[in-house]
C-alpha cells in the first residue's frame, strides 16, 4: 500500500508509524483512516516487526477529525453517513487488535478521534503539556466509533463524564483514569521513555505477546465460564511451543531465550 498521509519508518525489529498531516493537526478523513487501516494490516502481519510506535508529526499527535471532511459529511446521505463510520471503526479495530505492542508516543492534543487512537495503545505515554479530550459532543455529535475502545480503557464512569461535558483535560487527568500509563515532561523526554519500553518489549517473547493481546480481548468480553477453556487451553498452548519452551529453559538454566539474544 502506498502511503501518503503516514510514514512508516523500520528501526530493526521496530515499526515507527507517524501521522503526516502536521498542517491540519494529523486530523482524520477518509484517505488517513484508510492508510492506518493498511499500515495495521501490513505491520500486523510483518514477522519482523517486534513492537509499532504511533506517532504524530509537528505540534500535535492528533485534533480529531479534518474540518474540510466533517464538512463534507454535511452532504452525505444517512446511508454513506453509516459506511464513513464502518470505515473509522474498522480502523480502530485495526490498531486495537493489531498482533503487537502499540506505544504511543503522544504530545500536544490527542482530542476526539486522536483520543481514541490513545485508547488502542497497548502502552501510552503524554508529555506534560499534551491536552486531551473526547469533545465530539461540543459539535452536537457524539464519540460513537472510539466509544468500545474508550470504554475498555477508562471505565463508564470516566468515559461518561468526559463524553457528556466533552471537556479538555491534561496528561495528568489522562494518567489519573488510565488513558495514559506514564506523563513526562517534555516531548524529549517522550523518546527516552519510549525507547525504555521498547528494550521491555525486546525482552517478551513475540509469539507470547500476540498470544497475550489477542486472549486479552476474548476475556474482556466474555464470561467467567466462557473463559474458564479459553484460558486452560491458550496457556496450554503456548507453554508447550517453541517459544515457551525455550523462555521457561532460558529461565531456569539462567540464560538469555533466543528472541532476546
């Protein structure tokens, strides 16, 4: 897929994933969500990418939606109204459910949409001057499409009162309710405590974490007897893998496993 609102940028097993619209805030429309949507498929499916890292290029990681576009909708029928949506939801989707770690490196305004992206990160970290919020409602509409990511992330209580008044908040209200995992000062900063979770990730087994994330999801939305097989046999699985057989020997015989070697 030709990229033209993204880059994709390989640093050894590391996909760094940047939006490129830094002229309108990294804001969404149609060719953006459709390029994220490929970039989750392709790196997804990459063997040799270990961890992404998402990115906004400029001042801000992401404004929400472009003004141009939600202009446009004004014209759109119910109907086409319904496949834009589909097509932001499979989207995010995408990137939720992506077979890797996402880590979000997030400054600037992360507002509507862009705050939904934050909510599919596996790992989220906000500079100190990063403004937040999920504002949809200030425009009459409201955060329907990130609204399953939104909630699996903070919670009906904090989604609700965020949603409702659709008030902007900082990196701490952000790192308070779980949107984000870690603040730091400044956007330099931001690089060094991503490359730290990187050298995290570089030590997990890559087979175990796509394992993880995915019986992560099945469990979020199921019951306990529902899982009860789930669980038994994912673990199972890969206990008894390559993978996990050579990280429990790595562990006992006091070695390095062949993935962090």
């Amino acid at each position: 897929m030709e990229y033209v609102h993204l880059s994709i940028r390989r640093e050894g097993a590391v996909a760094h994933l940047t939006l490129e619209r830094p002229d309108v805030r990294n804001a969404f429309n149609a060719a953006l969500i459709a390029e994220l949507h490929g970039a989750c498929e392709e790196l997804g499916a990459d063997p040799g990418v270990r961890a992404i890292v998402l990115r906004g290029a400029g001042k801000t990681f992401c404004g929400g939606a472009d003004v141009s576009w939600m202009r446009a909708s004004l014209d759109l029928s119910r109907d086409e109204n319904v496949e834009d949506a589909r097509a932001m939801s499979r989207m995010f989707r995408a990137l939720d459910r992506v077979a890797k770690p996402v880590i979000g490196s997030i400054h600037g305004a992360a507002l509507g949409g862009g705050a939904g992206l934050v909510a599919c990160c596996d790992v989220a970290v906000a500079s100190d001057e990063t403004i937040f919020g999920f504002t949809e409602t200030k425009l009459g509409i409201m955060p329907a499409v990130i609204s399953p990511f939104v909630l699996a992330k903070i919670g009906h209580s904090h989604a609700r009162a965020l949603a409702l008044t659709g008030e902007r908040f900082d990196a701490a209200r952000a790192r308070a309710i779980g949107l984000v995992h870690e603040t730091v000062p400044d956007r330099d900063a931001l690089d060094a405590a991503v490359a730290r979770i990187l050298r995290e990730v570089a030590t997990a087994g890559p087979a175990g974490i796509a394992a993880t994330k995915a019986l992560f999801a099945t469990v979020a939305e199921s019951t306990y007897d529902d899982t009860l097989e789930t669980t038994a046999q994912a673990i199972a699985t890969q206990r008894t893998s390559a993978e996990g057989q050579d990280g429990l020997r790595a562990f006992l015989e006091k070695r390095a496993p062949a993935w962090a070697t």
